[in-house]
C-alpha cells in the first residue's frame, strides 16, 4: 500500500467497511462501539436483514449485485475517499478470492492481505502450520498403516464416501469393495489420501494478534455445529444401516456452540498461537495481524491436533458479540472480536501505527 | 375485551402477572427492569423457589391450590383492580388451557388469545404453517414411500415405538413384525402416520413481532436438552441393541443450549417468521403478536424444515435473562423476551395503544 | 484456627490467593471486582499465562516450583502477614491433598476444609450424599441384577473396560469371555463393582452456600465436554465396532457448555443442594459453606440421579465470569463463583462473622 494512502488515512475520519455477510452484524456492531462510521456492501436483497438489526446494521450502504464489483475503481475510489477500512472476512475472502484481493483490492484492508492467500491454498496453509511445530494429522502410506486411519477420496464432497481402515489388509480390502460397489472410481482410489483419524472433542480458538499492544488475545472459543453429523446419532443407527436408508454423514457448517476449555490446557492453546505468529512473521513478513482461528482436536490425552487455520475473523466468534469468558479477563468489560478490531484500529490511528495494520 | 377495561388500563399503574413457572423468573426480571409491579400466581410449594431468587421473584404472591382457580370471578376481579396483564407461557396454556383462557380469562392478556387456540390445535397449526408456506415434514402413503420415513404410532409417548422404512416392501415387513411381536395393536397399525424423517439439526428460534413498532424481531435462539436421547449416543450400541437392554429412546425436554446460526441463514429465517405472521393476520385477525418460536431443522442442503410453532414466550429463553448474541444487535443493551415484554407493554400504554397488544 | 488469627484478619486489608490453576483466572477476577488485593501461587513456566489476562491476573505472584510448598512455614507466615485468604479449587486440593490442607495448612482458608476430606473419600462422600437422602445410581449383586447394569472393574482407567450387562446370566457369560480374552485379571473379576446404569442426560448444577445471608444459592450449571466420548458418535460405529478399530471411550474432561433446565425442575434441584447443606452440618459440622457442585444426571422420568460431590468451587463455573442466567436472578447484575467467593468475605469482615467463613 502507497505510503501516501496512509499518510492520507492517518489523519482522516475513517469508516469500518465489510462485505454484507459471515460476520458483519458483529463487526459493525463494534466499529459503532469504539465510535466508527460504517459502510456495507450489500446485495440488495439481503439489505433488509441488517435494517432488522439497528445495532448491527452500517451507517451506509453500498449496493452491489456481485461482491466482485467492489474492485471496480470507481467503487474502490468511493471507499478510499470515505476513508474505508476493508475488514475481510470467510464470506468476503470466498466471493471476491484471496488473489484478487491481494493484487486489486486497493483499499487498505486490515490484516495482512497475505494470510488470506497462505491460508486459502492446502499446500501453504500445510507448510505454515508445520513451520509453527502444530501436531497435524498424519499422513500414511498404504503399507504405513497401524492406527486408525481415514481414507479421504478427491472429490468427495461433505464427508461422504470415506473409508475407515485400522491396517493395510484392509485399506485393500475396502477399497475393492468399493471399487466393486462402484462407490468410487479407479482415479478416486488412485488418489486416496490416507490420514490418521484424530480422535478426540473439536474446539476452535478464535485469537487476535495484537501489533499495537504487542501481544496475543484468546478472546473465545466454540464449536460449530455441522448439519447432519451433530443429529444423526439421534437414529441409533450405525453408519452402514443409515447407509442402507440412503443417509449419509455430512458436515455443513449451520451454527456454532459456546464453551470454554480447562485452565490447565490454555497455556498449551496460547503456544500454539504464538508459534503460528512467530512462523507467519517468518513466512510472509511482516506476518499474520489481528484475529485467526485455529480448529483443532483435543485428544483423550489432551493433546492438540490442528487440522486448519482461519486467517482472518471466523463465524463462531458471533457467539460473542457481549464479550466472552475469555475476553472479561483481557479487556475487564464486553470485547468481542468485531469491536477488537476496531479498538486496534483506533488505537493504530491514535498512535500513527496504521501502516502496521493495514495492508 | 370491552373497550371500558382498556380504557381503565391506558392510565392505571400496570402490573405484570404469570404463573410461576416455565419463563416465570425471566418474565418477572424483565418487568422489573422496564419499572412494572409484578404478581406471581403461585402454589403453595413453589413460592419458596422464587423467594430464593429476589431479582426474579414477584412483587406479590397470589397463592393458588390449583391454577385453573384463576378463573374465579373473584381473582379476576382482584387481578383486575390491580391493572394486571397477565403474560401467557407453556405451563400457563398448559395448566389453564387455550379455550378457558380464550373464552374465561377475562383478565387483559398479553397478545392474541386466539395464537394459542391456534398453536393447541394440531389441525389449525398445520393449516397456519402451511399457510405460511413453511416446508413441513411430507406425510406418504404406504404406496408413495420413497425416502426415509417414520412411522408413528398414535398415542406412542415419548418417541417410543416407531418405526424407520424406506420402501412400501419394508414398511408393511416392519409392521407385520411389530404386530406379531405384540409391540403394536392392529388399531395402532392402521392409524399409523408416515412422514419424511427430516435429517439434519435442530434450532428453536425466538421471535418476537411488535405491533407497536411495526416490526419482527429475532431474539435469540437455542436447541433443546432431551433426555435420554441427548446421551443416549454415549452407549455406543444401535438402537435394535439398546432395546435389548430395555433402553428406549426418549425426547423429555429437560433444559436448553445456547447457540447461533450462520450469519447468511439469517434474511430466510427471518422471513419465515415474517410468513408466520403474516399469515396469522388472514387467519385469525388482527394475528399474532408478541413473542413466538419456530422449531426447526436445518438440513444439510441448509433448508428449514419446520416441526412446530409456540405462539408465546418458549423456555429457551430462559438461556438469555441478559440479552443474546441477537438481541443486542437489536436494542443496543442487554434485553431478554421477559424485558422485551413489559417494554413493549410501556411503550403501549404511552402511545395509548394497549388494545393492539392485549386481548 | 486460631482466635488470634481470626481477630488479627478482622481488622486487616485481606487479600485472596490461591493456586493458579483450575478457576484461579475466575477467582481473581471476582475478587479485582469486589476490591481484594490478590496473590497467585504460580509455578514459573504458568506465570506467562495469567499475565496474558490482565484482569484475571493476579497482583502478586508468589511463584513455586512445587504446589506442596505452600505448607512451608516460611510461606505460610508470609501469607499469613499478607492477611491471605486461600481459596480452594479442584487442582488446589489435587496438588496437595485433602488431608494436608486439614491438618498442615495455617492459612486462613475459605470455606470448611473438612469438606474437602468428606468429599476426597469415596466412603465418606457416599455416607454425606446417601444421609442427604440423594438418589444415588444402585449397587447390585450378580443375582440381583434385574436392569441395565455397569460392570466397572477396579483400575480401570477413563472409562475403558467397562461391561454393560442385563441379566445374572449375561453378567456371567460376558464376564468369562472378557477373562478369556485376557481383557481383565481374575482380581479384576472378583473386585468388579455392579451399579445401576443410570440413563439421563448430564447436568452439573452450581450451588453456593452462603453462611452470611443464611441461604443457598443456585448460581449457574453447565455440561461437562469428555474426550473423546462426545465426539465418538460422529464415526458411526458402535462400542465393538470401535474396539476392533482399536478405539475405545475415555471420559478425560476438556472443558465445558453451558445450559439452562426447565424452571419446574428447579425447586428439586434447590431442594437437592439444602439437603446436601443439612446433611454436612450434622456430619461434619458446622457443615459446608462456600460453593460446591453436584453432578447428575436427569433421567427421562425427570428424577435426577447424583453420582458425585465437589465440595469446593468447579471448573464449569469458568463459563460465567459475566454472571450466569440464574444468577442474574439472585444479584441482579454479572455474579461469577469467583466474584460470589470474594463477596461473602468482604460482608464477612464487614459484619465480623469472618471466622463462620473460614478454617
């Protein structure tokens, strides 16, 4: 970003701007705590859902029919002139892409636009998580096999067509059978990804890297509820007989759970949070700012195994808009992430850091 | 209601009244917030229960051995000279019952008598919700199975006896082995309903439509305790295996968690509340008002479903005497249903319009 | 305790210390609210945790490379001089023993510390819960076993080993076949303890006894989140199905969900809490003060099973740090344990009862 836009943006009366969606009742509800002006850019038809939140909804609206149109100058230039702070968010980096908001999106976005993209590819998104010394997933070769392991087919979308195998005999065994089941293809059993079946309770850890303050925030933490794998136990059914009646396990996001972990875990839960920073700052200086999320397995041995990152605000920290369990110990009064980063915004602005948190 | 009573009411001091039970401790908590006198209708047993709750206990008791004694002239008239309003809630309609309250309650009522008439009846409920073009459960014909179904016994408690068919063949198989394992009659057989056994995960939203704004509101949200069937995964058995061991599923509701939903689930569960009452305004004019709650199922294709509808304040609410992960979005402060309540009463009585919300 | 040291406290600027650990987060959070000066028992590598949280930080640390440390008589007096209140909590008693905080500990302590031996032994805990007429889950006989039954086998660790049995007979034949297959030792066999299996959904209700007020409070409750057991019925498999994959059912609690029961449960689970209160004043007396949880089990007839006592402040209260949907009933304003704790020691002082608070 041009040192001008800041210098610019450094004095200016600026404005929190979000993509009308994911997270974006939470994070205009915290720019108008800390006193921000708001903007949304909005699909016309989903502009009635935040009139219905006064609390939740942009001072402005920005109407567009396609996210995509907010890379059109005009608009861009519109956004920099009210002194627009992008805030990305899942719903944002998923319709506009990670690489065009690195290379087109010219209005100062907060974060580092790079975590979009080192999240947004597998291979990266592995590398940095390995770099941190995270514990992920093992992955296996056929004749590697000697826990449980679960075998995921390219392709297979929403959990559906996996096999679980405990040895190599089986993994051969299994997938002749469904080879001649016709389940699967011979491409599909060509490209298999064995990986060990990580046993143990999902907890996603919403955290912010602070720059100003210099420091890491555990700010909540939840679980998702995912549509129907969180119901269908309620069937008493194995999945072979569900199988039979044509129902299959899937795992669509549709809402998420508050809970707190045990105290004794949570210097564990803040080192990892910390090697990630530390390895972003490696990887893409000057590295991941502001709020991630970690989603991982909290074994029956209380060992962590992460299995993904969020470089950006996830949806679970909508629990929290009236701060959290863990945020009343960081900021003694309501902080959700939403007002967290406005609050660093602010503070930035104040102290003229903003170059530090914008990108 | 006679216009004299309303009359009276538009410059009395107002009193909240409610049985105690079900959301009673929310409803009196939030009128005590929003300045009103409160009076609990109490059995004996239970006024140590409220006691021991000083935010959330009445102004004043009125100790009653049986809940339908509130129909006595005699405590009506007293009800009465106290300007009460009596909020209606599950355990009120349930003790009381919609047609006494609708035809014997004389006592000014907090939002549409006719809503809970409406809501008890299991032929008017499908006719409202389908009214309101709500994507219900399918009802089959044996001959007309072709998914998933249950098949439920009439007067089968508690989830208790029925049965899972995907087919016509395996539909009349089932039958027959249930007859002649005596677990069915031939009267239950062929009274039995087959409906789509909807797949996916469960929601209770808590709305609350205000006649005095002109607008609906989403409150907050939560999914129900069951028990057992909320553990009963715990014993890792089918349940072809747990019946073995005596162990029936059931659905007792015995508390509530909370939760959220996707932020972009949000403008179609709002419009289904708007199609709610919508429809209740043609069906049974001037139509619900006040608090009501759709009970859902969010599939995998992340469609709703809807089971049931609870035309007045839900239990779930009782998750959020201190505002919700929506209600702040709305008001800006922490505002349960029972506060949403006694506001709307208030503003009602300023803007002298207590007639649109009482019946 | 000494009289003199009750009288040198009475006057003195007090201050709460504990281990940190558990709820120690909590603890210091409710005391910085009530006004306490606070001193955290650390072991250095925990230091960086609590100085991540600023507001549940404690203001001094006293830092020790093993818990058992505090009953040094040098620290103690230091403590002492620093008019150090110790509260209690589940890793506090772990760490250095129930015993050792009865007989070695001089630092004035909050609460009854017998409690803490009443309910470290399992003989004890089941004479206090049994003459508090609680239903506790049933022991069998082989030639008794008339329902589902728990075969639980001495040693066996997180929940594994376990048989599920319905008859003598089966009771038998699963047993020999477990011997058979070297799954358990004869010892194993002979020790094994039969119990009713008590089939409900959890629930772990939060109580405070207050010694001042003269009344027992119910402050919050929560679910408990097990590794990996409230994760397992996501594979589909049953319990043998999973054991031949090598994967077994542990119960390792990580960390906690809130809830809410239905309002007409709770006179019950009031009146469960003063019996447990009365029965600890005739047992050990002057009884149990402070908080303390009991942990049940709400079957489908809606009758609660209690299988356990802690008899200290636990861990799921860490979810209400904000105040908890019942305890908003009982202050009126955000009341966590931990703030609840430092409460009653300030009005203690205040009103010169300190010495009915502490031991």
């Amino acid at each position: 970003m041009s040192e001008d836009l800041i210098q610019s943006y450094s004095t200016k009366d600026l404005s929190i701007a979000t993509i009308c969606s994911h997270t974006a009742l939470q994070i205009f509800h915290g720019a108008r705590q800390e006193g921000f002006k708001t903007i949304g850019i909005c699909r016309p038809e989903r502009k009635e859902l935040y009139e219905a939140f006064p609390y939740g909804s942009p001072d402005e609206f920005l109407l567009v029919d396609d996210f995509s149109e907010i890379l059109q100058s005009e608009i861009q230039d519109r956004l920099i002139d009210a002194g627009a702070i992008m805030v990305p968010h899942g719903s944002f980096v998923e319709y506009v892409g990670p690489s065009r908001i690195l290379e087109d999106l010219r209005v100062p976005t907060f974060g580092n636009k790079m975590s979009l993209n080192w999240e947004g590819n597998r291979h990266q998104e592995l590398k940095w998580l390995s770099d941190a010394k995270l514990r992920l997933p093992n992955k296996f070769e056929p004749h590697e096999i000697d826990r449980l392991c679960i075998v995921k087919f390219h392709g297979a979308k929403g959990g559906r067509g996996f096999l679980l195998v405990s040895s190599e005999e089986e993994y051969h065994q299994l997938l002749e059978k469904s080879l001649k089941e016709g389940k699967i293809s011979r491409l599909d059993a060509d490209t298999a990804v064995i990986q060990e079946y990580a046993i143990g309770v999902r907890c996603y850890v919403h955290y912010f890297y602070s720059s100003i303050l210099n420091r890491l925030e555990l700010l909540s933490m939840d679980q998702r509820l995912e549509s129907n794998i969180d119901e269908l136990h309620r069937m008493g059914s194995t999945r072979q007989e569900l199988a039979k009646l044509g129902v299959d396990p899937s795992y669509v996001v549709m809402g998420n759970i508050p809970m707190v972990l045990r105290e004794s875990l949570l210097p564990e839960v803040l080192a990892l949070g910390e090697r990630t920073i530390e390895s972003s700052q490696k990887l893409f200086s000057p590295g991941l700012t502001g709020p991630f999320c970690l989603e991982m397995i909290c074994t029956p041995e209380l060992e962590f195994i992460v299995f993904e990152i969020s470089a950006r605000i996830v949806a679970g920290t909508n629990l929290f808009p009236l701060g959290s369990p863990y945020s009343c110990y960081l900021w003694g009064e309501a902080m959700s992430t939403g007002r967290r980063i406005a609050w660093e915004m602010k503070e930035a602005q104040r102290t003229e850091r903003l170059g530090e948190i914008i990108s």
